[in-house]
C-alpha cells in the first residue's frame, strides 16, 4: 500500500499491461491502469478473506438488479489509498476527478432497489459479514436518456464497450440452466415414481466476480454477475453446409437472456425472456452455493440449512423456491419433505413494494413451455399450501382462491409473491409503515397464517458513498468537529447536534453547502443549458418517473409559482431552481407524458425574463448514481411527496436527509421514520395519511376540489389553455384528464392545495439563513438510524443469525 509500490506498479500496468506510451485527452488507460492497480491490493484481501471462511455460515443475497455506480473512488475510499493515488498521478499530471470521469456508472439496475442491494453489499463486506451477491451481467444496463424537444428518448448502455476492470471472470465455475423440454415419469423397479426433465436446451451461466470491499477493515466480499453462453458456440456442420443463420441461431439465444437489463415485458417475447432473466439468476446461484457447499462438507445436506442462506431481494428470484426444490430432489435424490425442509428453513423473502401491478404474475402457459419441470412442483407446492389453508378456515372456498399460488380465470397465472412467502422463514418490508401495510393489506391472510413470519427492516443507505465520499466539504467539516469515526459508525453522527446552534459552525456548514451548489449549478448548465442562481434554494426531486412518486404534484406547484409571479404577487415567494430527474420505463406512456410537460413548462418559465429573478426549472437528463452524488450535496430542500401508502420506503429520502437537505412530504415509507428522528418541527408534512386514502377514493370528486381552489384552478386552466404546448395541441389532455378522474388513484388534486401550504412553510423558513441552517444540521445529526450498516445488523441478527 505505499506510495512507491504503489506508483511504479501503476507505471507498470499503464506501460505494460496496456502498452500505452502517453496519457490520452480521456484518460481511459490512466484509469484502467489505476483500476488494475487498485484491484491488485483487493484481490490480496480478497482471498484471504475467502480463505478465513471456509466452513463459516454465508448468506447469498440474489437480486436483479444492482446499481453500483462508479467503482473507482469506493475502492479508494474504502482502501485508504486518497493521498496514495493523488500523489501517484501528479507524476502524469492529472488529478483523480479528471480520471474517474473515464469510469463507465456500472447501472445494473432502475433506481432505488438496484441502489438499495449495492449499499447492502457495502455494508456485509464493511461488518465483515459472510455474505456473496449474485446478479446478472446486463451487456446493456439501464438505457441512457436523452430529452429531444422535451420527450424522454431512449439509447442503449452499453457499460462494456470499453470493458470493466473490476471483474475476473471464473469459466471453471460455469453451471448449466435448462430451459424448455418435457417432464418424464419413470418407475423404479421398487414401484417408486420420480420425475425427469428431458430434452431441455440449456444455457451456460458463466460468472464475473467483482471485489467489494469494506471499509478500511482488509475484507472483501464478492458479487457475482452472471453472462448467459451457448454450450456450444454454433453448429459447424451447418455452418460448413452453408446454413449460417442457423448454425449461431442457439448462441444468440442464449446469449439474449443477459443482453439487457428488464426486457419491456408488454410483450409475449418480453413476457418469456424477463422470467428466462429470473430463472437464470436463480438456477445458476443456487447451483454455486450448492457446488461450493458439497466443496467443503461433500455431498452431505443433513448440516445445509446450518451453513447456508438466501435472502430473495423483492419478488423478482422467488422462482428460487422451486429451484431449489428441483435440485434437492431431481439433481441429489432428496425427498419432498426433506427437500422442502431445506428449502423453507434457508429462504427468506423482502418485499419491496406495495403496488399490486408489481407482484410479479406469469401466465401459467408461460411456465408449461418454457419451465415444465418447475410448473410442476409450483403445483406440487401449492396443493400442499392449500391443505394448511382448508385446516386453518375450513370450507372457505374464496380463502383459497385468495391465497393460491395459482390465480384461476381465463388464463392462470402463478402469484410469485406468494411462492416466496410460502416458501420462506422470512418476510420482511422495508419501512415501518410499509410492513404494516403488508400484514394489514396486501399480505393480511398470509400475516393471519404466519404471523412469526413477517418483521420490518427499514432501507438504509451506506454512508460512505452517500456521504463521505460524495460531500467531501462537508464531510471535512463533521470530521473537524467529530472525529472520523462516524464514517464506519454514523450512529456518532449525533454528536452534531452539540454544534447546531453554534454560529461559526453554522457559517461553515453554508459555505460548505454553496460549494456544492456551484458544483450542481456547473453540472445543470452543462447537461440543460439552463443557469441557476446558487444564491436561490435548491429544490430537487430526482427518482424514477412514477405516477404515485408525483412528479406531476411537484410541477403543477411550480406552475403555481408562475402563475403568482406572471400576477405580480412576489412579495413572500423565495427565489428557488426546481430540479427535477428521472428515467420512465420505456412502455410507461403517461410517466413519459409527465416527463414532456416538466420540459415544457421549464422551457416557458426560463424564457419568461418576469420569472427568471425568482423561478428557474430544469429538468436533468440520465439521471444515474454518478449524478446523484454531485446533486445530493448542494440540495436544500428534498421533495419525497408519494402517495401516502404507495412509497415502500424510499432511500433518496435518506440520501439527502443525511447531507443535510430537510424534507418536504407525506406520511409514506421512511419518511414517517425521518420526521420521528428529526422532529416534525423540521419536516414540512402535508398531504393525506394512508389510512385516509380509502375513505378518500370512495368519494373523491377532484373536480370540485379544483372549483373551490383559486391556485389550483389557476394551475389548471393555464394548462387547459395550452399555454405550455401552444405549438402541440392537446398533447396533455390525458394529464388533465388524470387530475380531473375521480378514480385517480394517486390523489393529485387532493394533497394539491395542502402541498402549495407546506411550500409556501418553505418558502418563510428558508429567508431566516440561520434558523434553516440549524435544521439542516439537525437532519444531518439524526440521520444514523439510516446508515446501511444499521440495518443490515438487523439482518444478520433477526433474519440471517450471521
């Protein structure tokens, strides 16, 4: 780790390894080389680590997504290396922010799931937990965007063009993953039946392990991605005959299922590869533990569910209960009962949200074709299920159809979400609320059959990457008055506190913040052209474009704004930049449509010189992980404004909490728990409770709320009058109509009037600099509890006994 070794092994593999001469305008081989040298150091620690645990207890944590983002400066950070490489490249006359530039954002994922297994994975490695991530290697991560004429238009990420540093591949640890075919009943001479999958095209999993290492403590865990390879590269007695196309049709198949991240599943061919995308990760992951578990105990699975876990991250790997299963029996001769006993004592299950939409369901004709052998134990499963159900409420027939793995209609479907429940010891929400939702809810029944079953686990995010190393300034400052400690251990974070009222700490803390706001400012001009005044607040929403996340809440606000600003009534309203970033699903219609009215509004406000000393609008394109750690630090005010009861938890809620942004919001997901940490005195609440909102949709007419709202009949009729798309007619109609429905689900109209309240709350508190700045430091001093490493204490001893 010294400076020396350290500088002529860069020397070496940026001369050598690389073969380069000079260092080029991107900097691409300069960062290689420093990757290559960086993860030399890591991969010393790595199989120590794996080394000091064999025959220890490990948990696989199985998700289809993983946002890591840039890897670069974690591994600095984490290694201790900052001064190290600083002083490394001054030799090539480069400073480290203009080499992690040439770093690809490694977006395995949509948003705050991805992000929320990326923290996870910081967190084992940094408490030294024994537990290994399995995903999938995407060629294609989650698209860039590009805004064209205000529209969302979408281009493929491809992250490995120039290669990933990072990952040593392991070809000897390949697995096969079968796929299609026919089940076959054999008899035993001894009249024993068994079942046998036949005929299958398989696929190959091949993995790409990346070191994670934990903070400063010499641990490094794994994630292992894997690419999906044909068994054979092509047929060459078909290529030689001349038939090419089909002699690498089966290649390119199997090589389809990693192509790209969440395939548009609108679609019967997207339907069929995004549960291939499941059942890949799935098969191939159980497969590695098991090989590595018969590695150290040999094929003995008496001690399996004493040395081995899986945590199933939301609902997309819940086929890994019947895989699992599968193997046991089909693959080591293991009885049902004994197989189940394994499997239900090993898996356990988070859910993710509360949206019914979400609970993944597959047509059951989907399974016959493409997965017989496991439809067949899913059946297996249930008519078992069914049979506790009928002694728990015996004669219910709607009880059973309610809680069936199968939903009956004109064309069945296989509940996922209840196989994994069925199917775990564990299940766990990730907000306090959230979970409560669930038993009361969406999972009520299963909460009656198994209430020992279901716990809560509130998100948390790692404080390093969201904190430490994001907000440099301000991290300095807490250090000066602090100490260091709270980077591995943000519960000391409180400390703060003491220094909240203190006027020269609270002059450093705003010059910290500017700093960062000059850095954001630079980074909007760059990315939309528009200028922000970094003496104005900055108010920031950035998260995937969702109707019950309410983007449309947050800019019928701003064109409430405007309209007072076109109407001269300035004299209370506090200069703010409103930004606004997020990608839509691309079959997401209307969150594309929301997307084209923020660009359009924003487009009228900037030109509008009336509304430039007081509003300006922008809206930030491929928002990702990288950008969210130069816009984090500079936000003053964090809009988390869901639908009470749709928000599960939220994790960008805690990311800005933590460097000191306060929060305007409703009762939904963790902010209930931000509010009780900080104090309501410093959250800006507004909105309807979820408890409300069923009382509320069962009478809800907007129309009237609108009549008898002057500002929001305002905000309406500038939108009905076209004043935002005059040169594209009733673009927005079907906005309109969604605010106007009154089967809106989201309650736009509802929580508008208490939401303009909240901000103008806003608006008065953020003229008293001193008064917001003391709340500022108290979010930032109660944000421990939603540290990751918190968390997923609460995981290894409740859930995982790690």
């Amino acid at each position: 780790m010294n400076d020396h070794t350290f500088s002529e092994d860069l020397a070496r593999h940026f001369h050598f390894s690389l073969g380069r001469d000079t260092v080029q305008e991107s900097h691409l081989y300069l960062y290689n080389a420093l990757a290559i040298t960086i993860r030399d150091r890591l991969v010393a620690q790595w199989r120590k680590t794996r080394t000091d645990r064999v025959g220890q207890r490990r948990v696989a944590y199985i998700s289809l997504e993983f946002l890591m983002g840039r890897a670069l400066n974690n591994a600095i950070l984490n290694l201790n290396l900052d001064d190290t490489v600083r002083k490394t490249l001054n030799d090539y006359c480069c400073e480290l922010e203009e080499v992690e530039q040439a770093e690809h954002d490694l977006g395995l994922g949509n948003g705050g799931l991805g992000r929320l297994a990326a923290c996870f994975l910081d967190s084992c490695a940094s408490l030294a937990l024994s537990v290994i991530g399995y995903g999938i290697r995407y060629e294609y991560g989650m698209f860039n965007q590009q805004i064209k004429n205000g529209n969302q238009v979408e281009h493929p990420d491809n992250w490995l063009r120039h290669g990933n540093p990072w990952e040593i591949p392991a070809p000897e640890k390949a697995v096969r993953v079968k796929f299609f075919g026919n089940v076959d009943v054999i008899t035993q001479k001894d009249g024993k039946q068994y079942r046998q999958w036949n005929n299958t095209h398989d696929v190959l999993a091949v993995p790409y392990d990346m070191p994670i290492p934990g903070y400063q403590n010499g641990i490094v865990n794994t994630l292992r991605l894997w690419k999906s390879e044909a068994t054979d590269e092509f047929d060459l007695d078909e290529f030689n005959a001349g038939s090419y196309t089909e002699a690498v049709a089966r290649k390119n198949l199997a090589e389809q299922i990693t192509m790209v991240l969440y395939p548009n599943d609108t679609s019967e061919n997207g339907k069929e590869l995004r549960l291939r995308q499941q059942y890949f990760l799935s098969s191939a992951s159980l497969q590695d533990v098991i090989n590595t578990h018969i590695e150290i105990h040999g094929i003995n699975f008496d001690n399996f569910v004493e040395f081995n876990g899986f945590q199933l991250n939301d609902t997309h790997p819940s086929i890994a209960v019947a895989e699992l299963m599968r193997i046991l029996m089909d693959d080591y001769e293991i009885s049902w009962d004994n197989a189940w006993q394994i499997t239900s004592q090993t898996m356990a299950y988070t859910n993710h949200t509360l949206l019914p939409e979400a609970l993944e369901k597959w047509p059951v004709r989907l399974f016959e074709n493409l997965l017989p052998r496991i439809l067949d134990i899913i059946y297996e499963i249930n008519a078992r299920f069914l049979l506790q159900v009928a002694v728990c409420w015996p004669g219910d027939n709607e009880k059973q159809q309610t809680l069936s793995l199968i939903e009956e209609g004109p064309e069945p479907h296989v509940r996922m979400a209840h196989l994994a429940i069925v199917g775990s010891y564990s299940v766990n929400g990730v907000a306090a609320l959230h979970t409560q939702l669930l038993k009361a809810g969406l999972f009520s029944d299963f909460y009656k059959l198994w209430p020992e079953k279901f716990n809560n686990k509130t998100n948390g995010v790692t404080p390093r990457r969201r904190l430490s190393h994001c907000n440099k300034s301000l991290s300095t400052l807490i250090s000066s008055k602090i100490g260091k400690e709270w980077v591995g251990d943000l519960s000391q974070i409180a400390k703060l506190s003491e220094y909240a009222a203190d006027k020269t700490f609270q002059k450093e803390w705003q010059e910290s913040k500017l700093t960062n706001k000059i850095a954001l400012a630079d980074f909007v001009e760059q990315s939309t052209g528009v200028v922000f005044d970094v003496n104005m607040m900055f108010d920031v929403q950035v998260k995937r474009i969702h109707e019950y996340k309410r983007q449309l809440l947050n800019i019928l606000h701003v064109i409430g704004l405007y309209d007072r600003i076109r109407k001269g009534d300035t004299d209370d309203i506090t200069p703010r930049c409103v930004l606004i970033g997020g990608k839509a699903a691309p079959g997401y219609a209307m969150a594309k449509q929301i997307i084209k009215l923020i660009n359009n509004v924003a487009d009228t406000i900037n030109l509008d010189p009336k509304a430039s000393p007081y509003l300006r609008v922008a809206f930030i394109p491929n928002y990702n992980v990288s950008a969210m750690e130069i816009i984090c630090p500079a936000t003053d005010l964090s809009e988390q404004i869901s639908t009470a009861g749709k928000e599960a938890s939220g994790t960008g809620n805690m990311k800005f909490m933590m460097n000191g942004a306060l929060t305007i919001g409703t009762l939904d997901g963790a902010n209930i728990e931000i509010r009780d940490a900080v104090g309501e005195d410093n959250f800006f609440l507004f909105g309807a409770h979820a408890d409300e909102v069923a009382t509320i949709k069962a009478n809800y007419q907007p129309n009237n709320i609108i009549a008898n709202s002057p500002t929001l009949s305002a905000v309406m009729q500038l939108l009905e009058s076209g004043h935002f798309n005059l040169f594209e007619p009733k673009i927005f109609d079907s906005i309109i109509q969604t605010i106007r429905d009154p089967h809106d689900m989201w309650l736009t109209a509802y929580d508008f009037d208490t939401y303009f309240e909240a901000q103008r709350n806003v608006d008065q508190l953020y003229k008293n600099k001193t008064l917001w700045t003391q709340k500022s430091i108290l979010n930032t001093a109660a944000s421990g509890v939603f540290s990751s490493d918190h968390t997923i204490r609460q995981y290894r001893d409740e859930i995982w006994k790690l």
